[in-house]
C-alpha cells in the first residue's frame, strides 16, 4: 500500500459557507498515482467540518443553513464565549455535530459518489478564513 499527502487552499465566508470540493479531491485522487484505495478529506480545525449534500441552491444556500441554525443557532451565549471571550461556540458545537474528516472510496482513479453527491466543507466559524484540506490517500 501506498500513502499520498496533498493540500488544497479555499476562501471561505462566515456563517455556514458551504463549498463544494469534489473537484480538487477528485484531482488529488487523480494525481495520486493510485488506481484504487480510499481517500481521506480533513480539515485541520475545529470550527470546519466536511460532509456530502447534492449541490444545489435551495439545499446549500438555505435548507443546510436554516437546519443548522434551529438546532445550534449562533446567537445563543454559549459557556465557550464567557471562557475565550470570542463568539463561535456555535461553530465548534457544528464542528462537533458534523466532523472534521470523511473517508471514500476511489476505483479506477475517480471517486465513487451517489449521482448528486458530491464532497462540501462547511465554515462554522463567525468570521471569514483561509482553510487548508488535508486529502490523504491510500491505495495500489
């Protein structure tokens, strides 16, 4: 078995900014040199989360947004900001909720998703960043 390390940078907005990042995990995998194996997608960080969603408007502009903010809503005063006097409890507790990593399968070079799915990384935290994703992949 082989291990390959890459990283890919985005700019992301605050407040629940989902990104689609199929593509640069896609040609990761491509690049790897590996025909089959797995390929692991993190964020090194605990206000970012990756997951899977069909990428369309209504799901990712309103619906994932709306969902989140009826169960971990920003504007409750979590003990997080009495402790580090910042305001992104809500992006650490959605952090939590989602996950920094997801693992996936890849055959023939190309990722094996549903016919909508496809990789997103989430920005739970209140201000805008730089993010760096780890896509770590083993295989033959």
């Amino acid at each position: 078995m082989t291990v390959v390390l890459e990283t890919f940078e985005i700019k992301t907005k605050a407040y629940c900014d989902v990104i689609n990042i199929t593509s640069q995990v896609q040609n990761a995998t491509e690049r790897s040199g590996l025909k089959n194996g797995i390929v692991n997608v993190h964020i090194a960080g605990s206000t970012g989360a990756i997951s899977t969603v069909e990428y369309e408007p209504g799901l990712v502009q309103h619906d994932i947004e709306d969902f989140l903010e009826k169960i971990i809503p920003y504007k409750e005063n979590y003990a997080h900001h009495k402790t580090w006097h910042d305001y992104n409890g809500a992006g650490h507790l959605r952090s939590f909720l989602i996950k920094t990593s997801q693992t996936f399968p890849f055959k023939n070079k190309n990722l094996i998703l549903g016919s909508w799915q496809n990789i997103v990384f989430i920005e739970n935290d209140e201000k805008s960043r730089v993010r760096k994703i780890y896509v770590t992949l083993i295989g033959e």
